[in-house]
C-alpha cells in the first residue's frame, strides 16, 4: 500500500510498500489535534490551508481511503473508487467516480474497515462506507 500524511500546509510525506501494520502506527504518530489546530487557525486569518489527514491507497489501483480525524477517536472516511457506467441501454461503457463518506467512525471499526482495505476485499468496504 501507498501512504500519504496530509499536513494543514499542504506539506505530505508520502511512502510505498507499507503494512497494515505501518498504516495503524501512522494513525497513531499523526499530530492530529497539533494539525487539526493550525488548520482552524489558517482558515480564521483568511490563509488557505488543508484539512490533514491520511491517505492510502494501490499504485495499481483507483481506489483510496482518505482519513480525517477532527474529534478525539472519532475518524471521519472517504472511500473513492471507480464503478463502471452503463450508458443508452447499455451499449456505450463509461466509467463514473463514488465517493462514500463515513463520520464519527470509532478506532476500533476504523481499524475494520482498513483490514478490508489491506485485503482488497473493496465489495465489502463499500457499503460500511456509506452514511
């Protein structure tokens, strides 16, 4: 899997060949409240700014899962993938972009749904990553 560490100014720190493992650690070394702060205060004086957070992700794959975590053990997810898109009755095949949201996600389920990630097991993420 691909990593990437998401920082309130636009900074990332991104690496290949990570475990489910090195994913879980991340979770826990992200500065998430020390990032979370700077990006509200960014965002009150006017300066652009990014909302932090962890992405992972296939070189060989359209699929991510984007993490956010605002309030303490809550994490919020995006799951983006490519579906593909049937158009006049069939005959012209197209592709459209998901984007499922998820809020509110305790670590334990979070830990979950990366596990099904780590797997590829992409059928069963989709609807746990649903609102």
């Amino acid at each position: 899997m691909e990593l990437t560490q998401q920082q309130h100014n636009f900074n990332t720190n991104q690496s290949t060949d990570q475990t489910l493992g090195n994913v879980h650690a991340a979770l826990n070394n992200f500065l998430w409240h020390e990032e979370w702060t700077l990006y509200h205060q960014k965002n009150q004086e006017g300066e652009e700014a990014c909302p932090p957070g962890i992405i992972v992700g296939y070189p060989d794959s359209d699929k991510t899962l984007h993490i956010f975590m605002e309030n303490e053990g809550q994490y919020d997810l995006f799951f983006d993938y490519t579906e593909p898109l049937y158009l006049w009755l069939g005959f012209y095949k197209t592709t459209k972009r998901v984007h499922n949201f998820r809020a509110n996600i305790p670590l334990d389920e979070l830990k979950e749904l990366l596990t099904l990630f780590a797997d590829k097991n992409f059928e069963a993420l989709k609807p746990r990553t649903r609102e």
